[in-house]
C-alpha cells in the first residue's frame, strides 16, 4: 500500500505539474527561435511531455477497473473523442487524454488547485523576467494599440491566463473571496490590461470580479442564488447556438454586422470565412491554423478563429460538438445538485468566454477541463486495498477495516 499512495502522490506532486508547467512554457518566446519557428528547448519540452504521457498510461492502466453499468459510457464518449481527433489529426489532445485518465484517482479540487498555482508562478514569472530584461519582450504596434508580448508568444496569452486564474480562485475559495484579494486580481488584470491592450479578455476578467460580490450577497439569501444558478445548465448550449449563428449569419452589407465585426476585432468575418471555406462536418477534417505570433503579423494566409465552438465545429465536428456541450451541461447540472453554485457561474462565464476565445478546449490554460474526472470517477470502480484487513457484517453487509 505505501508504494501506491507514494506513486500517487508522486504523479500529483511532481509528474503533473511538470506536465502542466512544460506546456505554459511552450506558450513563452523560450519555446521559439528568435527568427520563428521551433528551438531546442521546445523538443526539450515536448520530449518531457511524451515521457509524461507514457508514465501516465502506465500508471492509468495499473488503477483503472470500469464498472460494468459506467462501460457503455465510458466507450462511446472515448470512441467519439478518438475519432474526431484521429480524423482531424490531433495528437496534442489524445495524448492529453492519457493524463486525463490518470488523474481519475484525484479529486478535481486537487487537481485544479496544482494547475492554478503553476499558471499563476509561471505567469509572475515570465512577465517579470520580460519587464526586467532577461527574456525578449516583443512589442507590436497597431495604430493606436502598443501591445507587449510580456515574453509569450502572443500578447492576449497573459491576460487570458489571469482570466482562468482568478476563475480558479473562486472556485477553489468555493466563492469566498476577500475585497482585498479581488483587489489584487483587478491590479493584475488591470496591469496587463494596460501593457497588452486585449480588450476581451479584460472585460470578461473585470465582469468576473465585479461578480465576485454579487454572488457573495445571494448566498446570503439561497433562495434566489439557487433560482439564479439554474439557468447556469443552458449555458453551453446557448452559448455555442449564439457563437455560431452571429458567426454563420454574419453580413459585410448589413451596418450592424459591420459594428459588430469591428468591436470583436474582425472576428465574426473570419469565422465566417471558415465556414464558407472548410464546411461542416460530422466527425471534424484537419486543419492547418494560421494566426498571428511573435514573427507573423500580417493577414497573409490569416484563418484563425478566435471562437472556441467554431473552432471544434470545423476541426472536430458536429458530433464532438454536442458531446463537449452535453459534457459541460452534465457538470453543471451535477455541480448544482451537489450545491456547488460557486462552480456552476465558474463554468458559465468560462462558457460565455468560449465566443471570443478559443481556450475552451485547451488544457494548457483551461484547468477546468480537469473537471470532467468526476463524471469518470462515478463509472469507475474502485481497486480493494491489499493491505488493509476485511471484515463483513451480516447487520448492513458492508466492508469493515479491521484497525
């Protein structure tokens, strides 16, 4: 028994955080050749991460029994995630999912607090590093936006971690945050607000906070904070109806679109672009995302999508798509039950992030997708403990340790 809880504690103390904090820094300028590009330090990164991946089967394998009423679930969710990826060639995400599976012994909480606090030290780290000179700073320039990079590879990264990290906070906090705590994020946010002039993230991040005292003054009066968070479950899917349509209806004629288009940062015409060019799939086709970097700055061969939904719909496919939503629908619906509102505006507003971000999906800054280890948890069955002694009473017919 020792050497399972010490490989356990292992795999959460060290082995994770390796993972999490080896995948930040492929995000940095360390990760990048200064005339673009991959540089050694990257295969260096990326060859930690394989190797994490191969201890994670290892160590998933040696602890996973699936209860035979969870089976069905577990095979036609994995079944459809393993296609789509395959189809569209997505080895980041499937490898991802050796770890995902791993981390089914531990409760979210823990895991989410491991990944909060290596995206918060990596973050302090690197922006310092790149305001005191020691790593490269690249600035762009557009028009009237002077935007730093503050030493990752693009400028928005920094401001959407901050996003994902006060979010973390709160629900790590199980709501109870402190005004001087809240003042502190503001700072932080404001404070990459100013040297990176990314509007989105900002505003999501300041509603965020400012919602922080709202929701502390419902839980007071459960009643209402109760009726409020039901609403909460139809986030996903709204959220993704309201993504796509502003997205496949957009009009370049129509002076609302127009508006619109322009406050989203030319958004709604490359989604739109996407759909027009790349269709929509069942099970997703592959693609080859070209957006801006530390090297590329203009439109030439440009089609990113800054939506997260859009994203998965053209890459993995209608199918993903609704899988995902209904994944995300069942965590809140299950968070609400079990009275964790805290974690059901979490998720909502991370939802409502989704239309103009792409992070939904990416378990580099989203520390939420580790949520989903408790869905896998009630299918999977436990492994009886070789070392503890057994008894059975007639009375309940229940497992007894004999201390």
């Amino acid at each position: 028994m020792k050497n399972k809880v010490s490989l356990q504690k292992i795999y959460i103390n060290y082995i994770f955080p390796i993972y999490v904090i080896s995948n930040i820094l492929t995000s940095t300028i360390l990760a990048f050749a200064p005339e673009g590009g991959t540089n050694h330090f990257r295969m260096v990164l990326k060859m930690i991460r394989y190797a994490i991946y191969i201890v994670s089967i290892f160590y998933a394998s040696s602890r996973w029994r699936v209860k035979k009423q969870g089976l069905i679930y577990a095979l036609v969710i994995s079944t459809v995630v393993l296609v789509s990826l395959v189809v569209n060639h997505n080895v980041q995400i499937i490898c991802s999912m050796f770890v995902f599976w791993a981390l089914t012994d531990y409760p979210w909480e823990t895991i989410m607090k491991k990944h909060y606090q290596w995206l918060l030290t990596v973050l302090l780290v690197i922006v310092s590093l790149s305001q005191i000179g020691i790593i490269q700073d690249f600035i762009r320039n557009e028009k009237n936006r002077q935007r730093h990079f503050l030493g990752f590879n693009w400028t928005t990264y920094a401001p959407i971690i901050c996003f994902f990290i006060v979010v973390s906070f709160f629900c790590l906090k199980k709501g109870s945050v402190r005004l001087f705590q809240l003042v502190l994020f503001m700072a932080l946010a404001t404070i990459l607000y100013i040297l990176t002039v990314t509007r989105l993230a900002y505003v999501m991040t300041v509603l965020f906070i400012l919602f922080v005292p709202v929701y502390n003054y419902l839980e007071k009066r459960k009643k209402y904070l109760k009726l409020l968070t039901s609403f909460t479950v139809f986030a996903p899917f709204l959220c993704a109806a309201v993504a796509i349509a502003i997205h496949a209806l957009y009009n370049p004629g129509s002076p609302f679109f127009v508006k619109l288009n322009a406050l989203l940062s030319h958004r709604l015409y490359f989604g739109y672009q996407g759909i027009t060019n790349y269709g929509i799939k069942m099970i997703g086709q592959p693609i080859e995302w070209k957006g801006f970097d530390m090297t590329v700055w203009t439109f030439d061969d440009y089609n990113y999508i800054d939506c997260s939904y859009l994203h998965i719909l053209l890459e993995y496919g209608v199918i993903f798509l609704l899988v995902f939503c209904i994944l995300l629908t069942l965590g809140i619906r299950q968070a609400y039950k079990k009275n964790k509102y805290y974690l059901c505006w979490a998720l909502c507003f991370i939802c409502i992030l989704g239309i103009t971000e792409t992070w939904l999906l990416n378990f580099t800054f989203n520390p939420f997708l580790w949520c989903g280890v408790s869905f896998f948890q009630g299918i999977k069955r436990q492994i009886p403990d070789p070392d503890k002694k057994y008894t059975l009473t007639i009375r309940n017919m229940s497992e007894k340790v004999v201390k």
